[in-house]
C-alpha cells in the first residue's frame, strides 16, 4: 500500500456504525489500505452487504450498540482473537425530538446510542491497547453541538460530552502511548442526510455557511480518518478536528 496512511496496511481495526454513511466509507477506505475490519452495526441487510463486497479482512458483527453486555462480549471476542490498533466509535442515530416530549426513558436511549457506547467500547480495547503500548482511538463528535442545533437536545448534548470523553480518556491513556482523538464533521452529504434533511433551503444555508461551497463527501470524513489513524499522525492526541468546510 502506497500513501500517507501505508502504515495501516495489515492494522487491526474495529469500527463501530460502518453499515451506512460516513461509517461505509471508513470501512471501505480502511480496508482499501489493507487494514483488517471489524464493523458493529444494527442495520443487518446494508452491513452484511457491505462486508461480502470487500473479502476476508473485514468482518461484520450484527450488534445493537445500545445493549452494553452485547458490545463488551463483540469486541471482547474480537480482541482476543485478532487484538487491536485502532477503535472509531463512529455510530450515532441524530433523530430530532422536542425538548417537551423527552421522558426519561427516551433521554437515556438517546444518550446510550450517542455517547455511551462510545465509552464503552473504549473501556473494552484500553487494555489491550495499553499492554502492547500503542493504539488509537477515534470518536465522532459533530458541530452540531457547537451550533447549538435545535429538536435534538440529547443527541446534540451526547455530542458536547463526546469531547469531554476523548480529552479524559486522552490523558489517561497516553502514558501507554495510545493516542485519543474526536473528529467533528460539518454537514456531510451521506444517503440519510439527502433522504431525510436535504432541502433547497438547507442546501443553500450549507453553501453560504460554508467557506467551500461544494458538499462534504463520506469520503472526505473518510480520508481524514485514515490520516488520524495512521503514523502520520503519532504527534497527534487528545485533539478535536473539525472538518466542517469551514462553516462559519
Ligand atoms: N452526516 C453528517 O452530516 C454528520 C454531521 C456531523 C456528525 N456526524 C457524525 O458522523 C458519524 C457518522 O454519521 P453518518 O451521517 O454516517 O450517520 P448514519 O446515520 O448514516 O450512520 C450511522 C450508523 O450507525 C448505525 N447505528 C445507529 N444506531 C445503532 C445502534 N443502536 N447499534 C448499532 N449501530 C447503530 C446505523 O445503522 C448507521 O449504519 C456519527 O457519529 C454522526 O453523529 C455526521
């Protein structure tokens, strides 16, 4: 494998949310740089799909990261069998509720697909990635937080809480030389966000906002991913990228 990112060839990785989106592209572009992939999804049909196009390093793990004893045992598993260099906690669900009608059931639930799992994936790799001194963690975090997005206060405040969990976890574990990073993406034009936010209106707003007035493609989330997870980046932790096309 050529590039920046070469390094990656032959590193094991466990991504979590790779059915769709942005996370499909990181699979792809991980396992296009020879890197062994582990994906934890809900959605069974576009996940096994996935996997059966790209051969025998990546594997996809039909889980519902909401269910802690289901993720702990996955990557658990996983661990054991192949270890680990690299976790991108890359799974969210951004469904819109009004403040008024959050109850707490709906408040844990939203919070327990957007923040917890990502620490509790996290929990699960820490040692083994501290044992054999080195690894990386990537979260996904979103400016949606910063912008103070509306009709979507759990998962906007799952997303402030994401960056507190990388700088905590950066610092502990840096000693081991495992570094701890948080990616925040702007608007990025995946299948859900066309089906679901895209309008005329929002297009245009993106356009103005943005100082590069083209979208923001999976694959470009993808490929700074790669360059985060990789030895390019080894003076790089405790940080949080945002690739926004500079949406001002
Ligand atoms: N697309 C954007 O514009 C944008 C902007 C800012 C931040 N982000 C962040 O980037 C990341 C990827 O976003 P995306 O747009 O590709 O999202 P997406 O909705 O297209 O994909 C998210 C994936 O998570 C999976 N998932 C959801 N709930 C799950 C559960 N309980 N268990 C297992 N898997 C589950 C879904 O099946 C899906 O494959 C997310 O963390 C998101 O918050 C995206």
């Amino acid at each position: 494998m050529a590039g920046l990112a070469a390094d990656l060839d032959g590193k094991r990785s466990i991504l979590t949310g790779g059915a769709t989106g942005i996370g499909a592209a990181m699979v792809r572009a991980f396992a296009g740089q020879g890197a062994y992939v582990e994906f934890l999804d809900l959605n069974a049909e576009a996940g096994a799909k996935l996997a059966s196009e790209l051969g025998a390093r990546v594997r996809f793990h039909h889980v519902d990261l909401t269910d802690t004893d289901a993720l702990q045992a996955c990557i658990g598993e996983i661990a054991g069998a192949r270890g680990v260099d690299i976790l991108v906690n890359g799974a969210a669900n951004d469904m819109r509720h009004k403040y008024e009608d959050v109850t707490p059931d709906s408040w844990r639930s939203t919070l327990a697909v957007n923040l917890d799992h990502q620490f509790f994936c996290a929990q699960s790799v820490l040692p083994v990635m501290r044992a054999q001194k080195a690894g990386v963690i990537l979260n996904f975090g979103s400016i949606a937080w910063r912008e103070g997005l509306a009709d979507a206060v759990g998962y906007v405040t799952a997303k402030a809480g994401i960056e507190g969990l990388t700088k905590s976890l950066a610092r502990e574990a840096g000693s081991d030389g495992v570094r701890v990073n948080c990616l925040l993406p702007g608007f990025v034009r995946t299948e859900r966000q066309v089906e679901k936010w895209l309008t005329p209106e929002l297009e245009a707003t993106v356009m103005e906002r943005q100082c590069l007035p083209r979208y923001i493609e999976p694959q470009d989330i993808a490929d700074v991913a790669l360059f985060l997870c990789s030895d390019a980046a080894r003076a790089l932790t405790n940080q949080t990228i945002v690739v926004d096309a500079g949406w001002t």
